[in-house]
C-alpha cells in the first residue's frame, strides 16, 4: 500500500485499487473480477473512507453481547474471525469482521462501533471446528483464497451499538503450564498503545491527511472504554473455555468499567 498525494493505492497480486475521498477506482488482473477484488480490499478501502471523516478504524472483530459491542482486537493470525465466529454460533449477533470503526462522539456520550459489512472470513479450520460448515457454497475472497465468506445478513445489528469492552488476543507462550483462559485488565496508557498499534490507518496516515486528532480519538477510547488481555492456549479445543470466560469477565466487571474513566 502507497500514497501519492489525496490518493491511496492499494497493490495486490489481484489488481490494484485506488481510493480518493470520494471515489473507488478498481483495476482487477485477469481472471479476477471487480466485485471479488473489491470484497477482499473492502474493509481497507473503507478504513481509508472512514478515517478521512473522522472515525476512528481498529483491525479487530466485534460482536453483539446483551445490547452491547464488545470487540476482539489483534495483528494478523490472532484469531479475530474464529473468535467473532465463536459467539455467533452461540447466537451472538455479528457486529463486524476484521474492521471496527467508531464514529465521533461527545465527552458525555459512550462510544459505539458501526455495523460492518454483513460477512465473516473463515479458513477451514475455523469452518469446521467451530461453524461446523465444509465450506461447500460459500465464496471465496479472491479465487487463490483458502477462506471462505460466511453471509451473515440475517444476524447482523442495524445500527450502531454502544462499545463495552475491548478483549486483546494473545497465546499462552510454550512455557505455560496451565491451559486456562486467562482474562488480565489492562491500564489506560497500555491500551492506547494496543490502540494504536492496531488502528488501520498506521499503514496509510500519511497519504490521508492523518493528524494528532488519530492519536487523541485512541487515548480517548482507551480511557473510556475497558481492555483486557485474553490469554488462551493455542488449541480449537480451548474455544468453549474461551466463550466462558469472556462472558465471566463481563458479568463480574464493575459498573464504572462501562462508562467513566479508568485507573491508569
């Protein structure tokens, strides 16, 4: 991905797609056509849309619990999707994959996230263990793709949800003993930086205008809203555990967690 002036261009083996504030221009190589290359970039292209108007755009998943977002944050391979998979086969409502964006918002009112596009992105494993689906008719991003989309039309939010908490995705390293689902509060300056390390704008501040407001709209988030560590064996047969404990976590979370500022 590069900038020249207002113009982003994103490059892939696919084609090559070009995003100005107000316009989208695809070039797909042959053999891809415009919808498959536009579904594999769309959440960068709106990334950069939303930015540009002031939203503030994290590469996490979030899904719906009790009325409320609660976000799934991490680099690429974390397990944002399998995660967000997870509580939409328990009948959670699908919020967003792999982009959150959340709009501007007063001091007196709770940040909320936008509902994203109606679809997961899911290997096999993920697929399989957790969907209990082969795969069989369901799209691929891009034809060379090894996951499939999951429609998720009919289980998705129509208007935007207040956030609640945010979960950072690690592994227990190899030499963890336990097994166990560990949930770890995180203080204020450390989720702004988790923040910021994992806003999608990182990859293209310069070619869209970006300023210190980026930095102020992730400090502002991280004091509002609460962030944990989600510490889990790297094993699918850990995904019930998981599912139980960030349920736990948000049922024994205290009331001023929610809505005011947090200790540092």
């Amino acid at each position: 991905m590069d900038s020249q002036g207002a113009i982003v261009h994103i490059h892939s083996p696919f084609g090559r797609v070009d995003v100005e504030r107000d316009e989208v221009r695809l070039f797909p190589i042959q053999g891809t056509t415009h919808r498959a290359l536009f579904e594999y970039y769309a959440v960068y292209v709106l990334a950069v849309l939303l930015h540009q108007r002031n939203y503030l755009t994290l590469h996490a998943s979030a899904v719906e619990v009790d009325g409320q977002g609660v976000a799934f944050i991490g680099p690429r391979g974390a397990g944002k999707s399998t995660t967000a998979s997870l509580f939409y086969e328990q009948g959670h409502n699908l919020l967003s994959d792999d982009l959150i964006a959340c709009p501007p918002s007063s001091a007196d009112g709770p940040p909320h996230v936008d509902p994203g596009f109606p679809w997961m992105k899911l290997g096999e494993k993920s697929l399989g263990e957790v969907l209990k689906h082969d795969g069989d008719g369901l799209e691929r991003p891009t034809p060379m793709s090894s996951k499939r989309m999951v429609p998720a039309h009919e289980r998705q939010p129509d208007a935007s949800l207040p956030l609640q908490h945010i979960y950072v995705l690690g592994y227990h390293d190899d030499s963890h003993d336990g097994q166990e689902v560990k949930v770890k509060r995180v203080g204020t300056k450390e989720a702004c930086l988790v923040l910021l390390s994992n806003a999608f704008v990182q990859m293209f501040l310069d070619g869209t205008g970006a300023d210190p407001k980026h930095l102020d709209r992730c400090a502002a988030l991280a004091r509002r809203i609460p962030m944990s560590v989600l510490g889990r064996p790297q094993s699918i047969d850990a995904l019930p555990s998981i599912y139980d404990a960030v349920l736990d976590d948000l049922n024994t979370a205290r009331p001023s967690d929610s809505s005011g500022r947090r200790s540092q």
